[in-house]
C-alpha cells in the first residue's frame, strides 16, 4: 500500500495506464466491435474498421486510438487522484481498521470503493466524449447514454480491478518501493519487538 503523495501518485499513475488501455480495447472490441465491422465492410478486424472510418468518434469527430487513450488518461488520472484515491481510502476506513484487520479485506474495500466512485464518474465524462453531436445535443439523450455506459463498465470494472489490474499493479509496485516496504516491515517488527519490554519494565516500576 501507498504510504506517502509520492507512492499515491506513482500507485495511480501505473492503475490509469493499464486500467485506460484495457478499457479501451473493452469498449472498441467487446462492446463495439460487430457494429465496427458492420458498418465498415470488407474490414478484416476491428483495429482495420476503426482505420477505414479514419479514427475512433469523439468530440464528434473522428480521432486517432492514440489520441483518445491519452484524453481518457488525463481525465482518469486527474480523477484517481483528486476523487478516486482519497475517497476510497476514507469509505473503505469505516467499515475496516487497516491497523487491526487483515490487509485483504481493507484493500478489497479500497478496490470496491474506487469502482463504486470511478465507473459512474468515468462513464459521465464518456458520455460527454462520445456524444453523437452531429444529430444535436439532448440531455435525455446524455444521461440515456451514462446509464448504458455504467451498466456495460461497472461489472467489467469489478472483475478486472478485483482480480486482475490490483494484483498486477500492487506487484509492480511492490517491486518498484521494495527497499521502503522491507524498511517499512523491519521497522513493524522492531516495535512490536520492544513493547513486550517496555510492558514488563513498567510493570517492575510499578
């Protein structure tokens, strides 16, 4: 777990990159994939459909995929550290104690917390991003969109960051700080070490 605002950042910054790209490839390919196809036949895949129509449509126009996983990555990262980081870790606190329960459970809450935040805020922002502003703009037509976009993300939201992007992510990150964790550690172990003495020289004191 990150300990200081350096950790946080380098934690959040690692989650949006790979969480950016896997949602992504999840919106183009899982979820949009056959209506690409259709509409751009002859496409030998999803990657060459998106290429015969010019780009992915956002903004309501047509932009390149490196351009529109560098948009979702600034808003998700602005998001993961003003919102999503911060307020997790608070919800998460009061229902678990992370000095007395074990870390599983209190970074599970985290991890629920930071879909039940993220998903609807990311989702809206999408919203907004995909818009088919050439028909206008409708805001029933928006808030219809949200709600399609949380009920596609939220569940693959869940089970990628439960069970795939966190454990990936918080193994790299334990590679990367395993000087501070295993200073960290040796520090624990020391004080736990000396209360036992302290407890029998105030004992003999009294």
């Amino acid at each position: 777990m990150p300990r200081n605002q350096y950790q946080r950042m380098v934690f959040a910054f690692l989650t949006v990159i790979v969480t950016v790209h896997a949602y992504v490839f999840y919106s183009l390919y899982v979820v949009n994939g056959s209506t690409l196809m259709s509409l751009n036949e002859g496409a030998k895949g999803v990657l060459d459909a998106i290429n015969i129509q010019g780009g992915v449509y956002m903004f309501g126009r047509f932009m390149p995929i490196w351009s529109v996983i560098l948009v979702e990555f600034c808003f998700a990262y602005l998001l993961e550290v003003v919102m999503g980081s911060p307020c997790s870790f608070k919800l998460a606190s009061r229902i678990f104690d992370p000095e007395r329960d074990h870390p599983m459970l209190f970074e599970s809450a985290i991890i629920c917390a930071t879909v039940g935040l993220m998903c609807p805020a990311m989702s809206f922002i999408a919203a907004f991003l995909y818009y088919p502003y050439y028909d206008g703009f409708n805001v029933f037509t928006l808030f219809a969109n949200w709600i399609k976009l949380v009920c596609y993300n939220l569940p693959f939201a869940f089970f990628s960051q439960m069970f795939f992007i966190q454990p990936f992510i918080r193994t790299v990150f334990g590679l990367l700080f395993r000087r501070d964790i295993a200073s960290r550690a040796a520090a624990q172990s020391e004080s736990k070490e000396v209360k036992p003495q302290d407890e029998i020289i105030s004992i003999e004191t009294v």
